[in-house]
C-alpha cells in the first residue's frame, strides 16, 4: 500500500468522522479505510486515533499530524498540476462548496453535463449558507455570493447580481406599497437570521450612500429556499437575490419595490486558493458554469417558465 493513499485515507477519516463515512466517499469498504490506517499507524510507530463503539478521536500526535499531511498533498497537488496543467483531459475528484440555495439550483445541477464531457473526474458537493475556510476543510473550490477580500483567494466573477424587495401582487394590495426604505416599519418583513439571530439589515442606498434598515416580521429563518418560499405564499415580503426570482418576476408572480434605492450589482464568484498552477479540473467547471451562466434566457428559465 502506497503512503499517499494511507495519508489521503488518515485525512478523509478525520474529516468525516469515520471509517464508514470516509468509505463511502472513497467507495471502498469500511474495513480497507481501517487497514489504510493501521498500516500508517504501524509503519509510523504511533497511535493516531482512539477507536471506540462510541466513535473516533485523534491523538495528541494525531492532531500534530493533520497539518503537515495537508500540506503534503496540496505539494503533491502542485507537482501533478505542473505537468499536466496544458493537458486536456480534466480527472481526479473535485470537491465544491456552495451556498445552499444557489448550489442547489444553479451549481450541483450542472455537474452531470460537465461529467458527461470528463468521464475521469469525480465530484462531490457541499451546499451550506456558512462560510468554509476551503484549504483547512479540502476543498478546491467554492461559490461566494458577494465581494471576497481574502487575498489567500482568487476569484472569478461568474455574473452580476443584486438584492431587492420582493413581494406578491396579492401581499401589496392588502398592505400597500413602500415608496421608502422607512415604510418597511409597517410591513411584514420575513429576515433571514443565522443561529437564532436576526441579521444587521437590509442594505439599501441613497445618492450613492449604503444604509442599513432594521426590520421586523413574524417569521424568520436560515433557509432561504424557505423564505423564499413564504414570500411566494404572500405571507410578507422579503429581501432576495435577482438570481432567486427571476422567474416569477417574468411571470408576475412576483413584483419588486424601492428598486430606486437598491445598492449596485455584486458578483457572484468562484473562489479556489492562491496557488501556483490551477488545476485543469478547477479551470474547465469555472469555464462550463460561465457558458451556463450566460446562456440567453438562462435565469428566466432555471426556475421554469
């Protein structure tokens, strides 16, 4: 057994939790990850992990030892990248996190067509609302919506978008319209929060200044999909992604307010980190999900028409 498949299969099992789950990603059986992991054990002399009915724990050499064996493969990574970074052919296992929302209509959904054009390559999806540090999670790549400051990251803008007030013709009728950033004191506003909490504001402008508007509502949540779902319901209105309500929009579903005050369109990007040769692999899905992205009609399609 080579020693980057038993250091590969140490940090799957650290990552997953267990023999089980780092398996399945694997796709091997539980019992191969455990002798990947013996081995390292024994040709290192030490104990890395506790093992027990009751689940994994490292060592305190074990914890000691995650780092340098990430680093170990980011130099594999590089080296390989080095001399196959011209080649056509994109393999290996690219691993991809995403806004949950966002991965799940516009970025999970287009993998199959892009496998279909590289048979040797493996993808596997993270979609979640919080933020993942990409090199200590191993990750190649994310989706951010919105500006990334980090310089540890390059990113590449994939197509503008912006936030709005949205609401059904329905919810407007029954409750009037806001002609100001301060009427939304008398609205239902249904907030996004994060943990229980309620987030800072809508972020609206005026002459050019960005502000921000507390507001209130009788529902709230960290789903998006959710929240949109009640603004669709007439339930209140919401503050939403263009890419969200394209759709509805088109078919008036759904109308916007205050759009004379909301802020510029912001990118929504891919990220990777800053390394030395970018790998075919992270190169050709950023490329396929820009031809995606700026198919005509493509927006007011991803939702149905």
């Amino acid at each position: 057994m080579d020693r980057y498949t038993e250091i590969r299969s140490f940090l799957l099992v650290t990552e997953k939790g267990s023999f089980a789950a780092a398996a399945v990603a694997e796709g091997v059986t539980p019992v191969v990850m455990g002798r990947r992991l013996d081995a390292l054990e024994r040709r290192l002399g030490v104990r890395l992990m506790h093992r027990s009915t009751r689940g994994l724990t490292l060592t305190a050499l074990g914890e000691q030892f995650i780092e340098p064996c990430r680093q170990l493969l980011r130099d594999f990574d590089i080296a390989e990248n080095s001399i196959s970074a011209g080649r056509a052919t994109v393999r290996g296992h690219l691993v991809v996190s995403a806004p949950a929302a966002f991965g799940r209509s516009h970025v999970a959904p287009h993998a199959p067509a892009f496998r279909a054009n590289h048979p040797e390559l493996k993808m596997s999806f993270n979609l979640t609302d919080s933020v993942v540090d990409l090199v200590r999670e191993g990750y190649d790549m994310g989706i951010r919506i919105g500006e990334v400051t980090d310089p540890n990251y390059v990113a590449v803008p994939l197509f503008p978008n912006r936030r709005v007030v949205c609401g059904t013709t329905a919810y407007f009728e029954r409750h009037g319209i806001p002609r100001t950033p301060d009427d939304l004191v008398r609205h239902n506003c249904l907030a996004f929060n994060l943990q229980g909490g309620q987030q800072r504001g809508w972020i609206f402008q005026d002459g050019g200044k960005p502000f921000a508007v507390r507001v209130d509502g009788d529902l709230s949540c960290n789903d998006g999909e959710l929240l949109f779902d009640w603004v669709k319901q007439g339930l209140g209105i919401g503050w939403r992604s263009t890419w969200e309500i394209q759709a509805e929009l088109k078919r008036g579903e759904l109308v916007t307010v205050l759009d004379e005050y909301a802020v510029p369109s912001y990118p929504i990007q891919a990220v990777y980190p800053q390394q030395r040769y970018l790998p075919a692999k992270i190169r050709h899905f950023i490329d396929h999900l820009k031809l995606v992205y700026n198919a005509p009609g493509y927006w007011e399609k991803a939702r149905g028409s």
